[in-house]
C-alpha cells in the first residue's frame, strides 16, 4: 500500500519549453531534492541562516496552521526561496503532516490538482491558514525575511 502511495508524489513530465523534466501536482521533501532542482534545493538548504531570535519567536504561533507551498521547479525564485523555507520549517519544528507542497508548470497550473481556489499568480506563493481560512501569503519573495515575514503573518491573526 504504501509503493501506491508514493506514487501520487513527485510526479515530473517532459516541459518542452523548459527543456527538461519539471516536478508536477503533489510533493514531498524527497521530490524537492532531486534532480536539478535538488541541487538548488541542497545548496540552498545548507547556506540559509535565519535570525535565531525570530524563528524563536515564530514557535509560539504554530497551534492550528497548516501551509500551501505552489511552486515552479523551473523557477529561479523557487530554487532560492523554496529551500530557505522548509529550512525554517524545520527550525521551528513544524509538522510535515500541515504543509501541502505543489508543484505547477509555467501556466502556473497543476495536472490532477484543480488549485484554481488558490488563484496562484508569481511561484512560489506560501499561503498561510489558521483554522483552515487564509490568513496571509509570502510571494515570489520575502519583503524582510522568510521568518520575519511568516511572522508577521501569524501575529497579526491573534
């Protein structure tokens, strides 16, 4: 059951504009590391430092948030931001089991998934929900940082 399971994830097709194989619908962590967008994804990782003090400060406003990450495996914002994001993901001990990844063509569209509800304009576009309702959105980039910006986002709902 589980090998069926996985195959709803990381699914990629031939992008002939692009010129190479892009990621498509649903994803997990092992889909974001793999690949050409793997490399970006690892340097990336690996180099971001955020601000101690705000990723602290973030851990107190996690009750109830879940994530949509939609993003362009094609796309350079994406390569940078993406990566930097899942790092504070994991510095502030935020469960998988809330973050939905999805992975659109250059259409900004999805193949299985119907996300026109998410009216996705620029990748990646974080959208932040408490109690399932938006509350906030970080696109293409930060205007401070990730975590400031994410921040932000979650004090103002409280």
């Amino acid at each position: 059951m589980s090998s069926t399971f996985a195959q709803e994830f990381n699914k990629k097709y031939f992008d002939k504009k692009v010129g190479s194989e892009i990621l498509i619908d649903q994803c997990n962590r092992d889909g974001l590391k793999e690949g050409t967008f793997g490399v970006a994804f690892n340097f990336q990782y690996a180099e971001y430092n955020s601000d101690i003090y705000t990723i602290g400060k973030l851990k107190n406003h996690l009750e109830n948030i879940s994530i949509k990450l939609v993003f362009g495996s094609w796309c350079s914002d994406s390569e940078i931001q993406v990566p930097r994001f899942i790092k504070v993901l994991d510095e502030i001990d935020f469960d998988d089991a809330n973050l939905t990844i999805i992975a659109v063509d250059r259409l900004k569209e999805s193949r299985d998934l119907n996300i026109d509800d998410l009216k996705i304009k620029y990748v990646p576009t974080f959208i932040i929900y408490k109690n399932n309702n938006e509350i906030g959105r970080i696109v293409e980039s930060p205007k401070i940082s990730l975590e400031m910006d994410l921040l932000k986002i979650l004090q103002k709902e409280e």
